[in-house]
C-alpha cells in the first residue's frame, strides 16, 4: 500500500490563485471557441445566401423560357 504524502501542501491563497488561474483559461477557451463558431456561422450564412441567390435565378431562367416557348 502506497502510504506517500504530497510534498507540499497547497495554502488557501494558493488555491485560490490556481482557481483564478484555471477560470482564466477557461474563459479564453471559451471565447475562442465562440470564435470558431461565430466564424462558421457567418460561412454558413454566407453560403445559403449564395444558395438562395442562384435558386432564384433558376426559377427566374426556367420562367423566362417557359414563357419564350409558349
């Protein structure tokens, strides 16, 4: 049975700094991810923007030659 004892106790001020330590990575993380997925959001928007676009000028193609052959 192991019966080793950690070489050093943490005080409570040094707990509370590796908190705050580790809240401040967190939050970074998550701004970053934020980051990346308004970006992509924004490429997605884009994307069916140009999707829409072209969806109406085939719709307005296919009306223009309906009524040319008629």
């Amino acid at each position: 049975m192991d019966t080793q004892q950690p070489a050093h106790k943490a005080s409570p001020e040094e707990i509370e700094a590796d908190i705050e330590r580790q809240r401040e990575q967190l939050a970074n993380t998550v701004n970053e991810l934020q980051e990346q997925v308004q970006v992509r959001v924004k490429a997605t928007a884009k994307q069916a923007a140009i999707v829409a676009a072209a969806a109406v000028v085939v719709a307005a193609v296919v009306i223009v030659v309906k009524r040319r052959r008629s």
